[in-house]
C-alpha cells in the first residue's frame, strides 16, 4: 500500500482511518447491545447491581480495544498475510494475541477501578485469580483482534483495487510511488518485481524504484501486462526474458534481456514455460 496520495499520510494511510472509523461504530453498536443484554439477565436473575454497572463493562472494555486497534492496523501492515505467505503472518497474529489481551485486561483494569473508586464501590476482578482471568480474557481477545486484524485487511485489500481501478484507460504505464514522487514506468522497462518485507522493488535496467504493498496487490495489477510469478517473492517480465535454464534442484535459473539471472521456482514453471525470449 502506498503511502501519501489516495491511501492517505505515510503515519496512518487512509484505509487504516476508514478502517479504524468503522471499528468505532461497530463497537457503539456492540456496547449498547451487550449492555442492555447484561442488565437484562443480571436483573431477570436476581443480581444485586447497580444500573450503570453492565455500561461501564462493555465501555471500558470497548474504549480499550478502539484504542489498541490502530496497533492491529500497523501489524497488518507490516505482516500482511497472503496467498503464497500465510503461515508466517499467521504466526506472528497469534503471538500478538497475547500483548493485545494483557493491554486490555490492564487498561480495563485501571479504567473500572478508577470509576468504581469514585463511586466508592468495590470492582473484583481478579477475586477468581489472576490466572483465570487473563485466560479467560485472551480465549475473547484472541477473536477479538482476528476480527480487527480481518476488517484491516479488507479495508486495505478495497483500497489496493481502487487504486488499480483508478488508473486511465488506454494509459499502459505503471504508476508507482517512489518516496514523494509519481513515477510512470512503461511495462516494458521493468525487467522483475521483487519483495521486500513491507515494499515492493521495481527492477529495471537503470535503478531500482521502491514502493510501500504486497507482492499479490501488483501482481493482480500486472498480470494483464505480461507479468508472471516466477517466485513466491518475484515476478517477472515475460517479454524481458532471455531464455530459462532447468537447474539439478527441479527449479529454474531466468537469464533476463539485460544478462542479469534471476531463480525461479519449480512452483511457477507452467506459467513460466510460454515465456519468449525479449526481442
């Protein structure tokens, strides 16, 4: 995703701000629904309670987790899970469950006692332990920031395609950002696309053009220009190819029109095979 323009400032592009806008009113939804869920039962139960109390639950709880999801945001950027690269992201989710589920469980904590304390009430939340209270805390929080990280990623996904979309007709050069600054490519001067953690490198004969996305976002832009998956982290121009040379490991060794090689994957040797050399 690029920075600045249409996505927005390179501190919180545009896509993260509607995401995160989103996530406030669903979570107004949620607390009003949850809220009156828990003051209905506990009083159809017989509970001793005061009437704000189920309000101040949901809201502390959903003051926190707004608060945190621009966090979730910034790591779905950085670890933008894709078809080709699923299980690393998804690992490095799951891992973050667990800072996300302690900052809830801890802003919770002080913002209830806080209130309970000015209402001088008492609010005993770790009366069952400690333990079981931030298990019980993550098995929620666990789903909690999935839905988060998901609606992210969608939000993110919708403003890659846009952004594909809006480019003109009949206009066959590739617009990229590099740093500031618009640069149009011609399809035909980039030799490979190449990833880079959290960009994306524009390889031609002169330089190397940078670019904030995913590898998967430009190769559904590409593809209708010549560009086939050659690597799960590379693509490459069919029509700057030279020739294509079977390696002992099954994979393949791409010799481009400027004599510079690259490694191709076994994986990627069907779409691969109608390459023609450049002219």
């Amino acid at each position: 995703m690029t920075s600045g323009g249409e996505t927005g400032t390179k501190r919180w592009p545009r896509a993260e701000r509607r995401a995160w806008v989103f996530i406030v009113l669903v979570s107004v939804v949620v607390v009003a629904v949850n809220a009156s869920s828990d003051f209905l039962e506990m009083q159809r139960a017989g509970h001793d309670f005061d009437w704000w109390e189920p309000l101040v639950w949901e809201l502390t709880s959903a003051i926190v987790i707004v608060g945190a999801a621009p966090l979730i945001g910034m790591a779905v950027r950085r670890w933008t899970p894709t078809r080709d690269n699923l299980l690393r992201p998804g690992v490095i989710h799951l891992g973050l469950t667990i800072p996300f589920a302690l900052l809830h469980v801890a802003g919770i904590y002080v913002l209830r006692n806080a209130i309970y304390w000015l209402t001088q009430s008492h609010y005993g939340y770790f009366d069952d332990g400690m333990a079981l209270v931030l298990f019980y805390e993550w098995r929620k929080d666990v789903l909690t920031y999935a839905t988060i990280a998901a609606t992210y990623w969608i939000f993110q996904y919708l403003a890659e395609r846009q952004q594909a979309a809006a480019q003109a007709p009949g206009d066959e050069r590739i617009e990229i950002r590099d740093g500031a600054t618009a640069v149009f490519l011609a399809a035909g001067e980039v030799l490979y696309v190449e990833a880079a953690a959290n960009y994306v490198e524009f390889h031609t004969a002169a330089r190397t053009h940078l670019v904030r996305g995913t590898l998967a976002s430009w190769e559904a832009k590409l593809a209708r220009r010549g560009f086939v998956r050659a690597h799960r982290s590379r693509l490459v121009n069919r029509a700057r190819i030279a020739s294509i040379k079977p390696t002992p490991s099954g994979d393949v060794e791409i010799t481009l029109s400027d004599g510079r090689t690259i490694a191709g994957s076994r994986r990627y040797r069907d779409a691969l095979g109608g390459a023609t050399a450049a002219p």
